[in-house]
C-alpha cells in the first residue's frame, strides 16, 4: 500500500518552502500563489454572458448579486499543477492566511478544485515548528462569515468603481478611478491642501536668555528661558493664532511685534532677576503597546522613512520566513507565552528591575478588530534578538525586525521615572524699555530628569513633527534636561537676551505615517489596507511626494470636487466607517449580506435622503459642468484648469488673445497647489505669455528662433508664419486643417545649456537633431545620433544603443558608432557590465539568481526569467529567498495573452450557489 499524502496549500513559495522544512515527507506544500480566482473585467465575458445580467459589473445585482468569477489567465496553469497533486492526495489542508481574505482564498480553492477528500482549514499566526505542529491539531471548519465578509467588500468595491468611475472619466479625464477607501484617502489630502491655501501668516516675536544661580552649589550653571509674561498678561506664541492670522483670545494675552520685542531687551539690559516660583512634581511614562498593521506603518515610515508598501512588502517577507507573526492585524495583545517571552528577555537583558510585577495587558480600542488576533511580534515562544538574526537577515528585513522586536520587549517593561521641574522667574523692566519701563517680565523654563530609564533602555516611540511639509519625527516624550538648583527669591544672572521673530506656520501635510493614523482614527477601510490605497492615489496622479510630506495635484482636486457636489454621501467620512463597521457585522454573522448590498445599492425605498441607492444616484445625477468642476478660483479673475495634458492657468480679467481665449499658462509640476498665489499666478502667465527669448534668424530657413520655458523644461524652438485657418470651418475641419499645418522644430535644452545663455549657434545645434552619422556598410541601414527620454542614443532600423555624452551626438563618427553596435548589447544597447548582486542558485531553473541594472531599473534574473525589483526592494536588501518568490510568480502569470479568445477560454459557468458550495466542501470527514 503506498503511504498516503496530505497536500498543503498556501500563498506563496516562500511559505511553502519553509512550512515544507516543518512538516517532512507525508505532507506536500503547494503555493497557490495568491488568489487563483476573481470577478473578470465586463470584457472579458463570453460572448454569451454580455447581453444578460453579468455584463455590467460580472455581478447579477437582480439575483442576490450572484458573482462571476473566473481563473485568473495566468493561474490556469497553477491549478491544473494543484488538481493534479490532489489526485494523489487522501487530505487537503488549506492553510492560507488567518484574515478574511486568506479565507476568501481558501474557498475559491475549494471551489475550483473541488475535491473528494476531506477538507481541513488550518490556521496560524506565526511560521514556527510549534505553531505549525499546533495549527495540525487544531484544524477547524471555513469560516463562512469571513468569506461572506470578503466577499461583499469585493462586489461593493466593483459597484463603486464601476458606477463612480465613468463619470470621472467623462467629467475631467479617462483613466481615473474612484474607490470606498481611496477617495476618502485623497479628499483628505485634499481638504489639507485647501487649509494651506486658505491659511494667513501671522508674525509675532519673542524675548529669550541664559539665566544662571548667581550663588550655590549650582552658581554659573547657565539654563534657557523664554519671556511668557508680560505685567500679567500671557505672551502670544503660534498657538494663539486662528488660519486666518488673527489671536484667538483677545483679553489677558499680548501680541509683541519687533518694536515691543525690542523695547523689553533694551529694558532688561541690567535688570535684575530672580526666582518667582519653583515647582517639581513626579514624571512617569508608561512603554507603547506592541505593534498592530497601522502602528507598525506609522513607527516605520518615521524612525526608518520606510513608505507603507515597502513596509508591509518587508513584514511579509519576515512573516513567510518564521522571524515575525502575521502582520495583518488591529490588535496589540500579545499571547500569554509571547508575554512571557518578553518579560524574560528584558530582565536577562536589562535586569530584573526593569520588568513590573505583573504582565502588561492590551486591548484593542477598535470594536471592531479583527484580522489576526495578536499583535505584530517576534515569532516563536522565545524571542531572537536582532543579534542573533544579524547573519540571516539584513537591510530593510533586518531593520523591520530590529524595530519590531524593541517595541515588542519594551511593552513588557517597567515606566520610566523622573521629576519635572517648571521655574518661573522675573525682573521690572528698566528705563530703556521707553513708555514700558516698570512693568514686569515673567521668564519660564521646565526641564525633565529621568531617574530610572525603564522601558526607554530599550525603545521609545516617534510622532510627527507638526512642520510645513510635514517630515521628521521626534520622540513623544520631554527631552532629558536638568535645571540648576534653585530657590524661591535666588537671584540670577541674565544674559544673551534677545527678540527673535517668528511667523506661524500653516496646517502640515500628510506624511504616509499621519495618514495611516488619521484613516484608522476615522474607521475607514482596514490598516492591511492603507499601504495599497496610498500606492493606488499616488499611481493615479492624485498625489506625490515632497520629501515625505503628500501634495495633492490639482487633478485630485477636480476629482474631489466632482465626488463632493455629486457623491458627497460617498465619500463622507461617517458614512464611509459605517460601512467599514457593518463588514465588521457581516464577518461576525451579525449583518446578512445580502440585505445589506440590496440597501446599499438599490436603497430601501423609503424616500429618505440617507436611503438613497447607489444605483439611483449615478442614474439622476443631473447636468455636470465639466468646466466647472474642472477650475480651482486663485483669485482676481485667475483661476486653475485641469486639462488633458495637465493643470494651466487662465485669467478671465485680462484682454482676450487673438484666437478670441484667455491668456493660458501651464502650471509647472512642481509648483504645489497652496504655492500658487495670484502673485505666483501672474508670474506664470507673464512668462506663458511671452514669446521667450528671440536667439536670432535660422540662415537657412529664414526662421525666427527662440528659446522658452515649456511645462517639462527650456527648449528651443522656431516661429512659422502659418495661415489662420477659417472659423467659419466646422470643429472636424479646423482639426483636420490644423494637423495638416507643417509643425515647427522644437528640443529640449541639453543638460549642459541654461536658459538665459543658450545661444543661436546652441539652439541650430539641437534642432539639427536627428543627426544623420551614416550607412552601415553591411546592412545599409542608416545610423542616427538623437536625445530621447533616456538620454543620447544612436538608432540603427530598429536597434538602438545608448552612447555617454550629448555632445557625442555632434561628434560621433559612423567608425565609432558602428563599434558601439559591435559591442554586446544590454537594455538600451550598452555593453554588458557585472551583476550587482549575486544570489545563489533558483531551485526551479537550477541557475544562478544574479540582479542586474536594467533600462527600467534592477532587476533580478536566473537567464530564463526577470523580474524588476519591487519599490520596496534595493539591490542591497532583496533576498535570496524574496528572489526566488518573485521569479517564482513571474513564471507563474506566464506569457501575455492579447487575443479575446484566450481571455474568454478562462471563464467558467455560473457556480452553484455559494451557501450551498460552501457547506458542501468545508465539512471535516
């Protein structure tokens, strides 16, 4: 009798591999590679299925919003690999992720593959022997609840985008999309904006100095103050001012301009100072609870400027090789034996005094928490410090894991102790002060002495550092700082006092850290989730970066607006956690799906304004004005317009042009949107306006040449004497006519070239481009030397190679230029250099991974397959083992397929009802 075999399922071959190591010879470990199923794009139907009721979302809205999935193309292949495992298998244990979505999975498994064997679910939160061993004697059921859960959030989200995103695309650009989450993600951003633009700069100064005891142990020792008082009234600071610069309390607070700053210094130059009042009281802080999704995004992206993508990219990696649990999770309590684990670390690391009598407890804030049910943490029942992983792991992974680890030990330590010590101290002004000479000047200090470092020996959590763009981080804490002994009536020193001028500062942007933050405090959508919406707004042109500060483009304003006058229930932020909380239900068992979808998308009929359906308001949305929804008002008759080839300015005050329009400029790219003032605005326009700098006459063409500045930098270009075409003409033939007009030469500045130097010889230089160099002998094609996107080039027919310099493009000789087609060619032809890394051998292929530089950045490769590297992954940190897995899916999606028929060979027919499938196929036997 052959000894039977049990398969495993899971997601990825980095799991499997490991999960393989644990559970030997009886067990085979398949990865599906993620989801091998979806709802196909409404293209995609057969022919059959595009007149009936999937053909609009793939879903039967009329008929319990019955699902349409099929395999994905690139997955048949993995399910034939896993229908013909099972064959040989007496067990099937699904042991994808522990969420919902890792549940989702495990279905549409059971669905495809329908076996005939009994059905195991096996859950884990960390890739250890122990958890494993665990999660095989404990096996349970598929949850249906969490399937229903995932399931309704995929029809909600094709509902929303396929009925929201049209109208984007017809009201202000093709190609856009709308989403539950990532539109409330970029109206925040937005709003942001619209407070800094909207923001009014207030000035205000303040009187600093260096006091010191003038007697006692502590003579000499210098501290600094800062003036608060002023004859009983408090001293403005920034906080005093509202957005619109103006103080928020009129009554007991004075606002010091330059002349009244002054005016104290001058009348503070030999006063005499002396302690008013001394205050010391007991300071104690207690250690950060261990990681959830959201917190880990946030500390990461401040202490390590790591983004949210490359942070879970990184956690998943750790996770799949058994250093860390799940990393998928809203909860911050730790297992009683990862309690335990992490009590005993710090008291062999730091002692016994820095670990409390009693564990520490955390409990989720969210009612709704779900997901993995513990928090991001070291795997295993004892910890690896990050000294003995130093040799496994390194780069991002080990600085993840680091982090990871420090939060995780000091959650079980002790409070840090220490005192706080606040002084107040004072002296009449003098007769330099003029008309303020005799009224009394109040100074302030405080400083924090920690005693007993506690938990802060190990870890101490970051926060935002509330600047204009919104970078940095600083620690959450007083900084340590002793002030000198003192006593009530001790005279002091002063010295080095002087005003210093300050303005205040407008709202600070987002970082990805305060994003992550404000979205989970709101209830809207899951932390597993932030690092793909904050990918999808940035991907969408809705939002860059500016060091790590995010600046809304005036598109996501357009897009904004639209969902605001249009959708605004949509994108409400109440009403978007609502939603969020009643999944929560749905997942729980207490929410039945589908009363839910039918409220939501046909409404209830009640008539109410909440009751509305979704359905209803994308039918009745009325008259948009494109124009209007498309213009952002700058101020005196200027406004901003989204266009199709980007943002550009019109002034609707000025003198028409002679093609009967507005003056028009383009808006540079890295001008944000609360930079552009009317000033800025008329700035831009003055220069959009002007024909730019005239250079001279072409001799050959009798051309006018001239040099501007463009929306993607300074070129050189030549002016045509070009007819004007008939108004009388309809739209299509003035179109026709206007294509039909010879186009002037234009290019862009050599790196080497300004604008204001740039010469008539430079610019007949760069519009003789293409250069003709000359015939190849041997395939008498011709060779040119031209400037692309990429830099300098030659082109031979179709083969291109990249050459050093632009000047090589005025130099080059057809000798030197069929010896660079000579060479081996690499991306854009340029000869073969070294890999940057090598990995060891792929045990699929059997050939050695290296990672190389590629045209389109690094890559990695076995000389069958590449794969470009992630954005969260370098040449330095990627691994051997998350080579193998990217090479590993690349081999999975396969070739591209273009044709429709290759598309629709992988639908399927309708599944049975899903209730039904899913008792049928979870049931242990």
């Amino acid at each position: 009798m052959p000894q039977a075999r049990k398969l495993v399922i899971v997601e990825s071959p980095t799991k499997a591999r490991k999960i393989q190591g644990y559970l030997g010879d009886d067990y085979v470990v398949e990865a599906s590679v993620g989801h091998i199923r979806d709802l196909p794009q409404p293209s995609e139907l057969p022919a059959e299925m595009k007149k009936g009721p999937y053909k609009k979302f793939a879903v039967d809205v009329d008929n319990g919003f019955d699902p349409y999935y099929v395999v994905h193309a690139d997955k048949k292949s993995k399910v034939r690999e896993l229908k013909a495992a099972l064959k040989d298998a007496d067990e099937l244990y699904l042991a994808t992720d522990e969420d919902r979505e890792g549940e989702a999975i495990a279905w549409h498994l059971i669905e495809e593959l329908k076996p005939k064997v009994p059905v195991k679910r096996m859950v884990f939160h960390e890739i250890t022997r122990e958890a494993i061993t665990r999660a095989l004697e404990n096996t349970r059921d598929l949850d249906d609840d969490l399937v229903d859960a995932q399931e309704t959030r995929r029809i909600l989200d094709r509902l929303y985008g396929y009925e929201v995103s049209p109208v984007l695309w017809r009201k202000v650009r093709q190609g856009l999309s709308a989403g539950r989450v990532q539109s409330v993600a970029t109206r925040l951003v937005v709003e942001r904006e619209r407070d800094r633009m909207a923001f009014v700069t207030a000035d205000y100064w303040d009187v600093t100095g260096s006091f010191a005891p003038e007697s006692g142990d502590d003579a000499g020792q210098l501290f600094r103050a800062r003036l608060t008082g002023l004859d009983g009234d408090r001293v403005a600071t920034g906080r005093d001012f509202d957005d619109l610069g103006r103080l928020k309390v009129r009554t007991g607070v004075v606002h010091l301009d330059e002349a009244a700053a002054g005016a104290v210094v001058a009348g503070l130059d030999e006063a005499s100072f002396a302690v008013r009042s001394l205050e010391t009281k007991p300071y104690s802080r207690k250690p950060a609870a261990p990681f959830t999704t959201s917190t880990l995004q946030q500390e990461a992206s401040r202490k390590l400027r790591m983004a949210s993508r490359q942070t879970m990219r990184t956690a998943q990696a750790l996770y799949e090789n058994g250093y860390i649990t799940y990393m998928r999770t809203d909860s911050p309590a730790l297992s009683a034996e990862a309690t335990d684990a992490a009590r005993r670390q710090a008291a062999e690391l730091y002692g016994s005094e820095y670990v409390p009598g009693a564990p520490r407890l955390y409990a989720s804030k969210n009612k709704g928490a779900q997901e993995a049910h513990e928090a991001i943490r070291p795997a295993g029942d004892s910890f690896r410090t990050p000294a003995q992983v130093a040799g496994e792991i390194s780069g991002d992974q080990f600085k993840l894991y680091e982090l990871i680890w420090k939060r995780t030990v000091a959650s079980q330590m002790a409070d840090a102790k220490g005192s706080t010590a606040s002084v107040r101290l004072g002296a009449r002004l003098g007769d330099g002060a003029g008309d303020r000479a005799g009224r009394d000047a109040v100074f302030s200090a405080s400083g924090t002495v920690i005693t007993f470092r506690g938990f802060l020996a190990a870890y101490e959590e970051s926060t935002d550092v509330e600047t204009p763009e919104g970078g940095g981080s600083a620690p959450a804490g007083p900084k340590e700082s002793r002030l000198p002994r003192m006593a009530e009536g001790d005279a002091l020193a002063g010295t080095e006092i002087a005003a210093e001028g300050h303005s205040t500062s407008p709202p600070a942007r987002y970082t990805e850290a305060s994003l992550v933050k404000a979205l989970e405090e709101l209830g809207i959508g899951r932390p597993s989730t932030y690092a793909a919406t904050i990918s999808t707004i940035q991907d969408r042109g809705y939002v860059r970066t500016k060091g790590q500060a995010m600046v809304p483009t005036w598109l996501a304003f357009a897009v904004v607006r639209l969902l605001e006058e249009h959708f605004a229930r949509l994108i409400d932020y109440d009403f978007t956690a609502e939603m969020e909380a009643d999944l929560d239900q749905i997942a729980s068992g207490d929410r039945e799906r589908l009363a839910w979808l039918t409220r939501f998308y046909f409404g209830d009929g009640s008539g109410g304004d909440e009751q509305w359906g979704l359905r209803d308001l994308v039918e009745n949305l009325g008259e948009i004005d494109p124009v209007v929804i498309n213009s952002v008002e700058i101020g005196e008759g200027i406004r901003v317009r989204v266009g199709r080839y980007g943002p550009y300015l019109e002034d609707l005050q000025a003198e028409p042009g002679k093609d009967g329009k507005a003056p028009r400029a383009s808006v540079p790219d890295d001008v944000a949107p609360d930079e552009l003032t009317v000033e800025k605005a008329r700035e831009l326009l003055k220069a959009g306006a002007d024909d730019g700098r005239v250079l001279g006459v072409d001799p050959e063409s009798g051309h006018e040449i001239v040099a501007k500045n463009g929306r993607f930098g300074p070129f050189v270009t030549e002016k045509l004497d070009l007819p004007e075409i008939d108004p009388n003409l309809s739209q299509a033939a003035q179109k026709k006519a206007k294509a039909a007009q010879p186009k002037p030469r234009t290019g862009s500045l050599l790196k080497t070239m300004s604008l204001d130097t740039v010469t008539l010889e430079d610019a007949l230089r760069i519009l003789s481009l293409p250069r003709v160099v000359g015939t190849d002998p041997e395939t008498e094609e011709e060779i040119t030397a031209q400037n692309g996107r990429y830099g300098p080039y030659l082109k031979r027919g179709t083969d291109s190679r990249s050459i050093e310099s632009e000047e090589q493009l005025f130099t080059i000789t057809l000798d030197e230029a069929l010896k660079v087609f000579a060479q081996p060619k690499r991306g854009r032809g340029r000869t073969a250099t070294p890999p940057l890394r090598e990995l060891g051998d792929d045990p699929t292929s059997g050939k050695p991974i290296v990672v190389k530089d590629g045209r389109f950045g690094p890559y990695v490769t076995d000389g069958e397959t590449n794969r470009t590297l992630p954005r969260d992954a370098t040449p330095e940190s990627i691994t051997a083992e998350r080579a193998i897995e990217l090479l590993a899916e690349k081999r999975a999606q396969g070739p591209k397929k273009r044709s429709t028929s290759a598309k629709k060979s992988t639908a399927k027919k309708p599944a049975a009802k899903k209730p039904a499938a899913k008792k049928s196929s979870t049931t242990k036997k």
